[in-house]
C-alpha cells in the first residue's frame, strides 16, 4: 500500500486541484451550489449510488466459474469495504481491501483470483466507458475542432480504446494458452526475481483461474450486460447532477465527461480522487463550453455528495467484518 506512485499521486492530486481552481472565484461556486437543485442533487446521489450493488453483481457472474454462485450481500458488503478504503486511504489501497473482504466471508475464494476477477472487472469498465464515450463523440451536437495536448479527442479515444483491447487479447491468450503463459511467466521470474520465483508462479497459476469468465460466451455477454447497465445508471446520475446546478449540456455529454472521469481514475492520485476528478470534470465539461466556476461547482457538489453514503456504508462493514489497516498491511505481505 506504500512506493513512490503513492506520494505520487498526493502529490499529483494537488498539483491539479490547485491548478483547477486558481482562476475560480469559490464564493461563486459556493452561490452556485446554495442556489442548485437540491431535489435534483439528492436524486443524483441516489442515482450514482446505485452503480455499487450493480458492481457487486456483475463480480458475482465473473466469479462464478471459478468460486461458483457466491451471496450477493458478501460481494456487496467486500464492493462498499474497497470504495472506502479507496476513499480515505492512500495509494488505492481499496484494490487489495475488496477481495481481502471478500475472502474474510468467503474463505473458499482464493486471494489471488479474486484480484484477478478484479483485472477483469477493470477491462470490462475501460471497454464500456470508452465505447460510451467516443458514441458521444458521434453526437452530432458534439464540439468540433477540440484538441487535448494536440491530440483530437476521438484520437485520443480510440487509442485508449486500443491499449484496452490490447489488455483483452493479452487475457484471452493467458486463458487459452495457459501452459505457454506460464511458461513464460517462469522464464521472466527465473531471470529477473529468482528470489520469488515459486511465489510470483504460484500467484499467477491462481490469477488465471479469476479470468475463466472469458471462455464462457454467455458469462462474457452477461459480464458486458451488467457493465453496460452499470455505466448508463453511473451517466443518468452525472446528467442529473449537471441540471441540478443549471449547466444545460446534451444527454451525451455525461456519456463523455464518464469517460473524462475514467481516465483521472486511471491515474495516481490522493485518497477519494481529490483533485484529479475536479481537473478532469472542469476539462471534459470545457469541451461542451462550461465556465469554469460553473463546472467546478459541479465537480465539487457531485464528488462530496456521492462520497459520503458508499463511505459510510463501507466503514459500517469494515467495522463489522474486522478490516482494518493492519490487517491489510497483513495480508498484503503474506500475499
């Protein structure tokens, strides 16, 4: 849970906070939240909020070959534990904490396949978001002539598309071609970190088995239905809060500033996203012309709010299952 990405990402994550508001007037931004749409702001919390359970029952079909049909309460209670180590703990320590969880109610799930279950969940976001993302890019109300570090953004788009893609393949060739991955996984850890070797085999061996979701086609439609259904609640609540503070942007920019989102969450950066979701928000929404203190207010508003319930939900759980920091330095050494 500690290395220099962590301190990193802090580091990063200030730098574009501080970046992101210093030409916003905030007693601005705070008119703009006190006068918003509370009614509309509440429904988008609620909306957003919602994309947990449906995370949690999209990991329960992508386990199954592996773990068979696990509770869905466990896989909701070990979903809400990570979102809120994530939140309040450094260097994404949420990654480990969810199957840590996970495994402290469902013993007979290996640690090691449920990070990997969790690579898979990850591939199938990426696929999704930027497939919504570039469709918003094919609205034909979307700005034109927009350039990102002097890049079009449906360039840039379709090479995150690409590196995914890429990601998917790599997966695909692990689960079809086992004996030859494992090979070659030996081969780089004998040469490169002998010490470890049997650990760094053994690690994978189980990995493997987290990606059997991927030789089942009707599992892989499911896993893409729910992502699919994931993704178009997380943008209902996006748009919901875009109206709440009176930015008048088309459906189809949530689709985009999703995708805006996903990337910033791609990235090292501070506990919660701070600062990093706050820069992208205000880019993604300058895209569509949003003033800056407009799409700050927003940024901020939407950020605190969908923070607190997955938060205090996953703290009430942790309390109740025994996660603690502690025990996930732990286990991060044994694993």
């Amino acid at each position: 849970m500690r290395g220099w990405k962590g301190w990193l990402g802090i580091a990063l994550s200030i730098v574009l906070l501080w970046w992101t508001v210093r030409g916003v007037s905030l007693p601005v931004v705070w008119d703009v939240l006190r006068h918003s749409n509370l009614l509309l702001f509440v429904a988008s919390t609620l909306v957003s909020t919602c994309i947990f359970p449906l995370r949690a029952r999209r990991w329960q079909t992508i386990l199954a070959p592996t773990a068979g049909v696990l509770p869905f309460g466990a896989l909701w209670r070990s979903t809400a534990i990570g979102i809120m180590v994530s939140n309040i703990f450094p260097f994404k320590a949420g990654e480990f904490a969810r199957p840590l969880a996970l495994t402290r109610e469902q013993p007979r799930v290996r640690l090691s396949t449920a990070l990997a279950s969790l690579a898979v969940d990850r591939i199938f976001d990426a696929i999704v978001v930027f497939a919504m993302m570039f469709s918003a890019m094919l609205d034909p109300v979307f700005p034109s002539g927009v350039t990102l570090g002097g890049r079009s953004v449906p360039q840039l788009a379709a090479g995150a598309v690409i590196v995914v893609v890429m990601l998917l393949v790599m997966c695909y060739v692990m689960v079809l071609q086992p004996a030859r991955s494992m090979r070659a996984v030996y081969g780089v850890a004998h040469r490169f970190i002998p010490k470890h070797e049997a650990t760094v085999v053994q690690f994978v061996q189980h990995a493997i088995g987290g990606l059997a979701v991927l030789k089942d086609s009707r599992r892989f439609l499911a896993v893409l239905a729910w992502a699919i259904v994931h993704w178009l609640v997380n943008a209902c609540g996006i748009y919901l809060g875009l109206l709440a503070v009176g930015i008048d942007v088309p459906v189809s920019a949530a689709f985009f500033l999703q995708g805006a989102l996903g990337l910033a969450a791609s990235i090292p950066s501070a506990p919660g996203f701070f600062g990093t979701f706050e820069a992208f928000a205000t880019m993604g929404l300058g895209v569509y012309g949003v003033p800056s203190n407009l799409a700050v207010s927003w940024a901020i508003g939407y950020h605190l709010l969908t923070f607190i319930p997955i938060t205090a939900f996953g703290a009430l759980y942790a309390a109740r299952l025994g996660v603690s920091v502690s025990s996930l330095r732990r286990a991060e050494v044994r694993s």
